[in-house]
C-alpha cells in the first residue's frame, strides 16, 4: 500500500485524507511544517502533498530541508492563487509539481496517482552523451554541464531535458513530455511543464535575450536547437 504525508493545517486535510484512504492509499497528516518534516523523515512516505503556508515552518524551509538531506520522495505543493513566487520558488527547490487552491479532488488525486505510478516504474539508465551548444548532459551519471561548468537540475529538470534530447532536434508536444516526465494523462491540465521550461532556460540560458536552446513550438510543444 502506497504511504502519502499530507501537511496541511486546515480543515482541507481532513478531506483528503478521507479521500486519499478511500482511493487505497495509507495517509498521515502532519498539521505543522515541523511535524510534517519529522514525518518525511521516519515515516517513509511515498509521496508528500505539502501546503506552503504552514504554522511554525513554512513548506518551503520544508522542502528545501528534504531536498538538502537528499530525499528524492516526490512533492506535490499546494499554493495559494496568486502565489507565483512561492510556486517558482517550490520549483526551484525540487517539487515536482504544484496544485492551486482552490482545485478539484479529481484533478488532485489524477496528479497523485500519476506521480505515484512515475516514481515506482524503473527508468532506464543510459550511457549516451548529448551536446548541444556549450551544454553537455550525460545520461549514465545524471549530469549536465554548461561552458565545463557544472549545472545543478532538480531530478524533473533533468528529465525533461532529456526528454528533449531523445527527440534528436524534433518537437514533443506538451502531452507527450506530461506523459513521459510525470506520468500524467492527456487530459491532466497544469503549467508545471511551462514553469519547469523556464527553469531550464534559466539555468542553461542565462543572458540570452533570445531563447537559442529551448525553442517554443507554439500550440504544440517544444523542442531543443543547437544554435
């Protein structure tokens, strides 16, 4: 049975504990970031769905402190509309991915299943090596370097990137790259993809006014240019 931490201090929690059991999961629910981080800790959750405004430690000193330890158990974050800083920022420290109060319960246990299922199946590990430009990514030791540099990736960074790179230079629409990155179905909405895109960009593109690496396909998908 599949263990899933929700931190969260509302009444809201109560909800989707309720429901998440209903679905077959094991959940516990930490009302505080601190006892939520105490959990992720000795609990061994399989998933985290993390409120970040919490009583006395927030979710981002949450999941800054996982990611820091090495934890790699996937975080679903839950934000509050208008939040977009907070959502970048929960990005950039290593959420996979993030929900926007108010949201539906359906929307929320497809993104929960789907990370799920992600996490458990295997990935295969591959020994090519990819250049484009002056960045270099390898697959076998997961690293990617920029100018000889090394570039730090969140683990979904990484493979969406790598995604990318499978495509030798072609477009992958937006669905395929849900489907292959997180798991999700077609019919899943979310701007992660869009958030997670403008992570890479920042990192392998800094400076650049105009976008070399990462192409926009418009309406369709994206796709990674040497020049």
């Amino acid at each position: 049975m599949k263990r899933v931490l929700v931190v969260e201090d509302s009444d809201l929690a109560v909800g989707l504990r309720a429901n998440l059991e209903l679905e077959g999961y094991e959940v516990e629910v930490a009302g505080n970031g601190r006892r939520g981080l105490e959990l992720a800790r000795t609990w061994s959750p399989d998933l985290v769905v993390l409120d970040l405004t919490l009583p006395e430690v927030d979710g981002l000193h949450v999941l800054r402190a996982l990611r820091k330890e090495g934890q790699a158990t996937p975080v679903l974050v839950l934000t509050a509309r208008g939040g977009e800083s907070d959502k970048v920022l929960g990005l950039k420290l290593g959420a996979d991915d993030y929900v926007t109060k108010p949201f539906g319960l359906l929307e929320l246990l497809a993104r929960v299943e789907a990370l799920l299922r992600r996490s458990a199946t295997p990935q295969p590990v591959g020994s090519a090596v990819y250049r484009f430009g002056d960045v270099e990514l390898r697959e076998g030791t997961r690293t990617v370097q920029r100018a000889g540099v090394p570039v730090q990736l969140t683990p979904k960074e990484f493979d969406l990137l790598l995604a990318l790179l499978h495509a030798r230079g072609g477009v992958v629409p937006r669905s395929e790259l849900l489907r292959q990155v997180w798991g999700y179905r077609a019919d899943v909405d979310t701007r992660t993809l869009d958030s997670h895109v403008a992570e890479l960009r920042r990192k392998l593109e800094p400076g650049l006014s105009s976008r070399r690496y990462i192409v926009t396909v418009r309406k369709v998908g994206y796709r990674v240019a040497e020049e």
